[in-house]
C-alpha cells in the first residue's frame, strides 16, 4: 500500500539520509558533499502554495515527492518544479509513476499549471519516469555540472497539467 503524507519533522530523518546517499554516491544531485540536517529542511520546502509529501510503502517512509518555486520572478507563479526521490530497492514497482501523478494533481489544486523537472543527462531512471508520464523535453544544457571528475548535462522536461 502506497501513502503520500505532508512531509513532518518525524519524516526527516529518514529523508535526509535517502537524500544523502544519492548526493554521495550519484549524479543524480548536482550537491557534491553531504548536506545538513537544516539545509534538507530547505530542500523539502514546506510554505504554502508548495507541498512535499513522504512517500510511505507497507508503513515505511521510502522516499518524498514535491512541487516547489521554479523561478523567483512573479510571472513564474503558474509554474512548479517537481522532484521525487525513492530509497535503494523501491524502483521498479511503480512507486514513482504514482507519485508523480498524486504530485501533479495537489499542483493542479494549488493553482500550478505548468510542472519543470531537472534531471542530470545521465539519470535515465528519472528520464524515463517522466517520459512515462507525458513530460516533454524542452531543453538540453551541456556540461554545466561536474561532479565525481565528469561533466555531466542538465535536461530539463515539463507538463502542462
């Protein structure tokens, strides 16, 4: 059983590791070393309009989902950024085609109309998560990160929900 809650201080711990173990050993995020308890807090951002959400499997937390600011300017109101993040071992089963769709509709409700994934050229997991679920790539930035001595491409992929 799949459940999405609000993301709470009794959620964090076990994000911030989930989140750290792909800082360490990935591509996957552009951070380069650990990050802190408190700048995690930032990542998952939860001030109203944006929501973050644990993603919660057989009553363990495997991951979060979220829509957060895009852009600073007020014209990019209308538009999110979406992330998910699912722990080691819970790919493969559906659990993030689910968590996008469940993300999507909470943007719909807050007004979102527009959502833009990140996703480092080489992460084909994410790549095809979003392609799977009718996000078009819309652009492509070459070498504009490095991390673990590689240059690694930026492609960005949106939706008009």
């Amino acid at each position: 059983m799949i459940e999405f809650k609000r993301i709470e201080e009794e959620h964090i711990d076990k994000l911030h590791e989930i989140y750290n173990y792909y800082v360490e050993n990935t591509t996957v995020t552009y951070h380069i070393g650990a990050v802190s308890r408190s700048n995690f807090k930032k990542i998952v951002n939860i001030d109203a309009p944006y929501e973050s959400y644990a993603i919660i499997v057989d009553k363990e937390v495997c991951g979060y989902v979220l829509f957060n600011k895009w852009k600073s300017r007020q014209a990019f109101d209308r538009s999110a950024e979406v992330t998910v993040y699912l722990s080691e071992g819970y790919d493969g089963r559906g659990i993030g085609s689910r968590a996008v769709r469940f993300i999507e509709e909470r943007a719909k409700k807050a007004g979102i109309c527009t959502l833009v994934s990140l996703i480092c050229g080489e992460n084909m997991a994410s790549i095809k998560l979003f392609e799977k679920n009718d996000y078009i790539k819309c652009a492509h930035f070459k070498n504009v990160g490095e991390k673990f001595g590689r240059l690694l491409d930026l492609v960005c992929y949106e939706k008009e929900i």
